[in-house]
C-alpha cells in the first residue's frame, strides 16, 4: 500500500506533458487542493469525504485500512478545481506507514470527531500534536467538523464547548450528519468553502491533467447551525 501511495505522491508532484512524447499537446492542467482528513475510528471520515464525493451515504463501511483516496472535480470562479479527499485510518496500527506520504504537500487540513463519543472529542490534541510532529505550516487552513448530529438524544459533545475549543486552536467549527440526507448541502459547503479558502490564498498547486483520475481504494471493506 505505501509503495502504491508514494507512486500517487510522484504522479501529482511530477507530470510530463504528453508522457514525454515529442509534439504532443497535453490537456489543460486543472490546480489540485489535497486535504487530509484526521480524527479517530469510527468518527465517519469516510462517510464524510463519500458524501462529498458521491453525494451519498455509502451503502456499507468497513475499518479503513491504510488510506482512502477520493477526489472530486468542480468549478469556482470559471476555473477547473479538483479536490482530492485523504482520509486515514484512526488506528494507529493502520496507518504507521502511511503517515510520511499522507502528510506531504497537504493544502488543508479537516479534523473530524464524533459528536455521540466524547473520547474522540478528547483524542482531538493529539491529533493537532501529529500535524505539528509533521511540520505542516501554521498558515495551512484547518477546519473543525462534528459529525453525526442527527443522533440527537445521544450526543456527548455540547456545541459550545466544542466552540470553545475551535477557537482556542483558531479553526472555525462545523456541526453536520454524513448519513442524514438533508444534510447534503451542508457537507457540500464545508468542503466548498474550504475550497474556496484554498484557491484565493493558495496560486500555486501541483497540477495534472484533469481527465488522469486516481483512486485509491482498500478492498471491501463534516460555529455553523446543524441544519439535520
């Protein structure tokens, strides 16, 4: 898996116009934003970046093991954007390594937690602590997401202590359900804003052509309102 991650990472930080092949002219380049998204097991990281990417729940989940790889092509502004999704297995067991490929040349970062589990709410330092071990930049955008507030009855995570936490570490806060369908919206502005945020503050991206989709994918196996 490590192997077939690195041979992504090479492909998105080098690509020869044409494969090298003298007269050729290669398609339109489209700017790629990579976000990783960070929280512990069970949190729905990858409900969330499904969500985003297929809009829709996913009919069935399992563990990620290693890395999930999705990504999405849209247009702000007139310009051809593509979002590229890394979400990592909580386990540490799972993603050893894969760490030094997930964290290069990420453009922003989303934290995800479990309203209903509030140790996952309190894992949430340690994995600001794994991004600064990292040296990811203190200027790269980071966003707070609460998932799975349509389980009401069973939420642990009040929302102003959650506030009180993205501001202590300057992020802005989201409440949202993966599953919850009338909450399509609201996980699409999450990651549009986030988008948005990227393309006026970052001019330059790695590139590809933007018809050359990878996916990486193990076998079988997102303060604002909550408006679920």
């Amino acid at each position: 898996m490590a192997a077939a991650v690195a041979e992504v990472e090479s492909s998105l930080e080098l690509s020869l116009p044409g494969g090298g092949v003298p007269g050729f002219l290669p398609p339109a380049r489209s700017r790629i934003f990579k976000i990783i998204v960070i929280g512990d097991s069970n949190v729905g990281k990858t409900c969330l970046t499904y969500r985003f990417c297929a809009g829709r729940f996913p009919e069935r989940t399992e563990a990620t093991i290693g890395v999930d790889f999705r990504e999405r092509a849209v247009d702000i502004d007139g310009e051809r954007i593509k979002i590229q999704l890394w979400d990592t297995a909580g386990q540490e067991r799972f993603r050893k390594s894969m760490v030094q490929h997930y964290y290069r040349n990420v453009h922003a970062v989303v934290f995800v937690y479990d309203m209903t589990n509030l140790a996952s709410f309190h894992s949430l330092p340690l994995w600001i602590e794994e991004c600064k071990q990292h040296l990811l930049a203190n200027d790269i955008p980071r966003i707070l997401v609460g998932n799975k507030c349509d389980l009401r009855s069973a939420i642990q995570v009040p929302t102003d202590v959650a506030q009180k936490f993205a501001d202590t570490h300057s992020m802005p806060l989201f409440e949202t359900s993966a599953k919850n369908p009338n909450d399509n919206d609201h996980v699409e502005a999450i990651f549009m804003t986030l988008a948005h945020k990227l393309k006026s503050h970052k001019p330059l991206m790695l590139s590809q052509p933007p018809d050359n989709t990878v996916h990486l994918e193990p076998a079988a196996k997102p303060a604002i309102t909550c408006w679920c």
